[in-house]
C-alpha cells in the first residue's frame, strides 16, 4: 500500500514541478496569459521590492543549496522515507518558486530596450534555445530520476535504486553544466531588459555559480575519479577550446 502512495506522491510532485517549469518560462519571459511575471504584479517602492525580491531569490537558492547536499539528504531520510526523498525535494523546489511568483515585486525601470527587429527575433531565439537546452539536459541526465518518478516506481516494483553512474551524452560532452548555462541563457535573453529582471538575471546566475562548486563537490564523492578527470577535460559553462593535454587519459565513450 506504501508503495502505490509513493507512486501517487511521486506522481503529483511532478505534475505540481511541471506546471512550475512551465509558469517560469512564461514568468521570465514576461509572457501574457499568466497573471504575474517578473515585470508584471504589484508596483511598489524600488527600495521595497528589491529587499523583498533579493530574499525570495536567497530563499529559492537556500532550499535548492541545502536540501540537494548529501549530508542533508543523510539525515532527512531519517524522516522521509528513502523512495520519496527526490519527489520531496522536487516539491520543495516548486512551492520555493511559487512563493518567488506570487511574492515577486516587478521593478520596471528599464535597463535596455533591443527595437531592431532583426535582433528581437535572435533574442527571443536564443530564449527559446536556453529553455530547449535545458528540458533536453535533464532527459540526457536522466529525466525520470532527476524529478523522482524513477525511485517511487523502482520501489513499487521491489528493484533496489540504481547506483549513481558518470554520464558524458551530448551537450555533457561540450560543458559539465549545460542545463545551468541554459538556465543562464534563458534568464539574460530579453529584448526588454528591467530593473526587476536585472536583478532575478544577475541573482539566479550568482546562485547558480555558488551552487556549482557543491554539486561536483558531490559528484567527485559519487563518481569518484571519472568525474574529477571529467572536471579537468570538459568547460564548466563555456566549452574549453584548447584540447585536454596529451597527459590527461581519455575516459572510455560510455554514452554515446
Ligand atoms: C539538477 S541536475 C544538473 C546537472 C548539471 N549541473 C547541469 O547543469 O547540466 C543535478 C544532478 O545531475 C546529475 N549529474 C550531473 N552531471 C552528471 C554527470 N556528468 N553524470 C552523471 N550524473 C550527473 C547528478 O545526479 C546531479 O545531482
């Protein structure tokens, strides 16, 4: 019985992540039809709204910095059950961006405005192209497990949790983040730069370069020396175009 509510859990921690993901596209995009975005909400004062919306982008990036660390999630399967510790991160993640929707204060002082049409299109491409970068990354990753439904249905089915395996596929082969430098793309690519998009551009980039250092942080403790040479061989955000030294062994092609 458990197991089919892990599976339900499971299941509507995604669909609440989905809907999410798809709100912060419209949201950062200033998109219409959603009834506020990082330009669009309640007006107030500029001091006000930069206080406000700088702690609703610390707390997005406390919650996502503390609840993905290994230690953390050590003693929090203490109390959450182990097959739905990814599905209650993933639902932390979301509410964290929720509250950032529904508290955000625009700041509306323009900070560039791109008119040549020409260029509003190359804009709004690359717009699109960051988002694609970063949906795609997290099928190349592993979609199902990175957002819970992988564990909750291996534990439906009595498998034991697949240990965690270095992967190079596609993008991972040009930079060691490219779902983060989608992300990056996404944020700073607008025709119509803000004062309030400034600030979630240059804030969520600043998590993100905080973030990256304990994510491998963990992932040279999982993956050990294939991830650490990995580091060595492959840009962070930005390809590398010197080739590795002759020094440095090449890693066997395991994702082709
Ligand atoms: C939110 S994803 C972000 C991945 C990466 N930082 C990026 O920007 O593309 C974080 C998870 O991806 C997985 N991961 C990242 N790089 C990996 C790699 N090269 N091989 C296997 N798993 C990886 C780890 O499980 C990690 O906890």
């Amino acid at each position: 019985m458990a197991r089919v509510l892990f599976v339900v859990f499971g299941g509507l921690a995604y669909l609440i992540f989905f809907a999410t993901f798809l709100y912060l596209i419209a949201f950062v995009g200033d998109l219409p039809g959603v009834p506020r975005t990082v330009d669009h909400g309640p007006a107030g004062d500029r001091i006000t709204a930069f206080i406000v919306d700088l702690g609703l982008i610390g707390l997005f990036g406390l919650q996502h910095t503390i609840m993905a660390r290994q230690g953390f999630k050590r003693g929090w399967t203490a109390i959450v059950p182990k097959p739905v510790e990814r599905s209650v991160y993933v639902l932390f993640a979301s509410i964290a961006l929720l509250i950032l929707f529904a508290f955000w204060r625009p700041i509306p002082q323009p900070v560039w405005a791109v008119e040549n049409p020409l260029a509003v299109s190359v804009i709004w491409g690359l717009f699109a192209l960051g988002w694609l970068i970063v949906l795609s990354s997290t099928f190349l990753i592993n979609h199902f497990e990175l957002f819970g439904l992988k564990q909750v249905y291996q534990n439906l089915r009595g498998a034991a949790p697949s240990p965690p395996r270095f992967r190079q596929p596609f993008f991972y082969r040009l930079v060691r983040h490219p779902l983060y430098a989608g992300f990056i793309i996404a944020f700073w690519a607008t025709p119509e730069m803000t004062l309030g998009h400034l600030l979630f551009s240059v804030g969520m980039t600043i998590y993100i370069l905080i973030a990256i250092p304990y994510e491998e942080r963990d992932l040279v403790g999982a993956l050990g020396d294939d991830y650490a040479s990995y580091r060595g061989r492959v840009g962070m955000l930005f390809p590398r175009l010197r080739r590795a030294s002759p020094s440095t062994p090449p890693l066997e092609a395991r994702d082709s």
